[in-house]
C-alpha cells in the first residue's frame, strides 16, 4: 500500500525570498527505527504500511505532492545578530492540513546540505535524531505546546564531527516553522513589502483574529510567556534559546543542548556552548522577553506611523514580565495544589524552591511527592520543611480537588538526561530496545508505571550529565 500524504503546501507558494527549492540528498541504506503511527493518523497520512517507509522518510522517495524547500531566515545566536542563517541541514516537504482543521509542517532533519549550510554537510548524527525524537514526544505527553516527531531513519552512513558517527534522518512536524529570525530577516534587509507578505501569511495562519501588527504582537508575546512558565514548572531548560529558535507559533522548537533538571538549581547550564549562562534556568524568563524585543524591532516597519508602533510595542513588550509572573505563579501554584493562586501565594512557591536547591533535592520527585504526602524525605532540612508543610496544608485546607490537581501539574517520569544518554548509546551499538521503552514510559508521564520505577531514579554520581551538546 502506498503512502500518501495529503499535501497543502502553503509556504512553498510564497515567493522566493522566502525559500530556495531542492530535494533531499540520497542516504546509503535507510533503515526506520522509529514511526509515529498515532501523529501520522492525526495528519490523514495513509498507507503507513508502505514498505518504502524508509526510503520516503530518508528522502530517498519523495511522495507525492511534496515541494521540498529549504527556508530562509536570520536571527541573534548568544546575544549576536547572524543576517543569514536559514536551514542549513532540514527540507520543509510541505503541509498538511490534520483532522482538527490545523496546518502543519512536515520536515526532514539531516537531509543533505543546502545553501544555508555554511560549509556543513547537511547530516544528522544518531544520537540527537534519537534525543529530538525522545525530548519533543516527552513534551508533547506533558502538555507543552511542541513540535512532534513522525519517524526517524537510519542513514547508513557515517557523519564526521570530533568523531565517526552513524548518520540518521528525523521527521519533525509543527505547527509552523516561522521563527522571529524570519522576520528579522526581511527587516534587517529592508525587504518591506515581503516583511508585510510575512506578516498576513503568518497572522493568517497562526493569529487570525488579530487584526494589526500590534495585536499579533501580543497574542505572540502571550503565548511565548505560557510556553516558557510551562518550561519551568517542569524544570526545563531549552539550553540554546538564540531568536531563530524562537516560533511564531508558540511551540517549543530544536531540541538540541535542552534539558531536564535533576536537583533544582536556578542557575542550572547543560548546553556546553552557553558558557556564560545565558539561557539557565532562571534566565529563561528575562531572554524571552528580549526575544520578543526583537520581534517588536523588526515588526515597526510594518506600520505607517513608526513612532506610534514603536510606543505601542514598547508597552508590549513592558507589559510581558507580568504576563510570565501570572503565567509561572498559576503552573507553580497547581504544582502544589492550588486552584487560585494569589499573589502572596509566590512566597510560599518560592520558600519551598529555596529549601530544595539548599539540600539539592530533586526538582521532579520533590513536587511529585507533594501528592503522595511524602515531600519531606525529599528535603534535606526536615526541621526547616515541617513549618512549611504546615504553611502549605492550611492553604490548601478542605479543597478535595488539591491532590488530583497536583498529580495532574507534577509527572512522575520525565527524560532524564542520563536515560535518555544511556538510550542513545545503547542504539549506537545496535540495540533500541531502551530508546523504544523510555519513548513508551514517557507517553504515559503523569501515571505512576511501578513496573517502570527506576526511570525515576535520579542519577548516581557516576551517572550524571554535566553537559548536553547540540546537535549540528
């Protein structure tokens, strides 16, 4: 049966600024490790039992209708302005429309070089095809706006970075990949009229009751503030939070140096390229906010009266700190029960935050245990816990719906980094058979799975990651 894939291809009608046009680079053996038959039913892809299914996800078999593109765009990488970036090692396929009425992309990861390659080869090793795959299913299962994984193939064929390693194609599907490097882009070159083409393409597709720049301006900057309070209600860290990796559609993109905490730390780094600690834990609120700043920047030419738009998204922009601090204390305060969280309700969140990164506790187990009633072997300094406890118990006094709230806000398994470490290095040598559990764990990660216990564990010391890596 062949697969076909009900293509739309909106972004490919766009005119050629937006996009270059080729096909993905042949791979030696394609060999599917994994296929998401659930996402591919919810995207009206049929014929999923084509035994091409390598070959097509590998790029070596284009199915019909695909327009494979590569896209354009800029962006500030660390704090510094690149004026072209654009997919140096990813093929936009096309869109689909899914059963829910949403378009969605379809992209191959590490399907050969582009222009956009800046000397690179265009590939993806194993390792951080696995960890995307890994990462972006966990976060979808955890409620976080993301983009999702559709297959990941074997290469056969060796990548060469510090060291030989196997090659491996990923299929990712969002929502869009319109980035704010996209827009600052066209801005940054003084290419208007495209910037206003960017702007309807985007606002229709992604904000369509917004009827201004500056209305879709602060539907993003809203989103963006949710997205990341969601981010550290679980304690995670996207590690490489540069503007062309920031969406337009308000979902969690490129998973490449990110990462869950273990003991919480609000200064907590893995990714091993931000050495100053730019995007910690911690950090995250303020970048976004700066990210957004950039946005706002390259959107003004969008308006005829520029001082005007520049004091309306100046206010924007101000207004975005508070949107966070609402959004963190409503997903802090369900963490520990409560339905109503008022603003005294931050020192009690913080009181707790503090007694944990003071005796190191584990971020994940510590709220976890909240519901289970058993948060105090989880701190450090029980003498220090007790009034606390009691603090928290006569908040949440005689609300019935406290401990299903809190099993609902605090997951038992997350993708710990030494797992999701220990899976990847097992498929190196041959064997999937971990990657194929945790993925199984992890799409059930609010449920308690006694028989999958030890994904819980955090690591021992000779098992803890101290740094994550891109995956270029």
């Amino acid at each position: 049966m062949t697969l076909t894939i009900p293509f739309d291809n909106s972004y490919a009608r766009l005119p050629e600024a937006f996009h270059v046009r080729l096909e993905p680079a042949r791979v030696a053996a394609p060999k599917l490790i994994a296929f998401n038959a659930g996402l591919a039913a919810e995207l009206g892809i049929g014929g999923t039992e084509d035994p091409l299914l390598a070959a097509i996800f590998a790029g070596n078999t284009l199915p019909e209708g695909a327009e494979p593109l590569a896209q354009i765009y800029a962006g500030h990488q660390f704090g510094g302005f690149s004026p072209q970036l654009g997919d140096g090692r990813a093929l936009l396929l096309g869109e689909v429309v899914d059963k829910a009425g949403v378009r969605r992309d379809i992209q191959l990861k590490g399907s050969g070089p582009t222009p956009f390659s800046r000397r690179g080869d265009g590939r993806a090793a194993l390792g951080p095809v696995l960890r995307e795959y890994l990462l972006s299913e966990a976060m979808h299962a955890l409620g976080v706006p993301s983009t999702r994984a559709l297959a990941a193939v074997r290469s056969g064929e060796d990548v060469y970075r510090e060291t030989i390693l196997p090659g491996a194609v990923f299929t990712r599907v969002a929502a869009s990949h319109i980035r704010v490097g996209t827009f600052q882009l066209f801005a940054s070159r003084q290419q208007y009229p495209e910037l206003h083409q960017l702007f309807e393409y985007t606002r229709d597709r992604h904000y369509p009751e917004a009827k201004t720049p500056g209305e879709m301006l602060a539907a993003v900057c809203q989103r963006q503030a949710e997205l990341v309070a969601h981010w550290m209600s679980l304690g995670f860290i996207h590690g490489v939070m540069n503007t062309d990796n920031c969406t337009l559609s308000g979902e969690t993109i490129d998973y490449g140096p990110c990462a869950f905490m273990d003991q919480y730390h609000p200064d907590t780094v893995y990714s091993s390229i931000d050495q100053h600690g730019r995007y910690a834990y911690q950090a995250q609120a303020d970048i976004i906010v700066w990210n957004m700043a950039q946005l706002a920047t390259a959107m003004v030419p969008l308006v005829q009266d520029q001082e005007a738009a520049v004091a309306e998204f100046t206010e924007i922009i101000n207004a975005m700190p508070n949107l966070i601090r609402g959004a963190w204390l409503t997903r802090f305060g369900f963490k520990l029960g409560i339905a109503a969280p008022a603003p005294e309700d931050a020192r009690l969140i913080a009181d707790l935050l503090h007694l944990m990164q003071a005796g190191g506790s584990d971020f994940t187990n510590t709220f976890r245990a909240l519901a289970a009633g058993s948060a105090r072997d989880e701190i450090a300094d029980r003498g220090a816990y007790d009034p606390w406890h009691a603090r928290w118990q006569e908040r949440i006094a005689g609300d019935a719906g406290a401990a299903p709230r809190m099993r609902a806000a605090n997951p038992a398994f997350i993708p710990r980094n030494h797992r999701v470490e220990q899976a990847i290095a097992a498929a190196m040598s041959g064997d999937e058979s971990l990657f194929h559990h945790l993925g199984a764990v992890l799409a059930r990660p609010y449920d308690d799975q006694p028989e999958a216990e030890d994904l819980r564990r955090p690591p021992l010391p000779g098992e803890v990651v101290r740094a994550t890596f891109c995956g270029t």
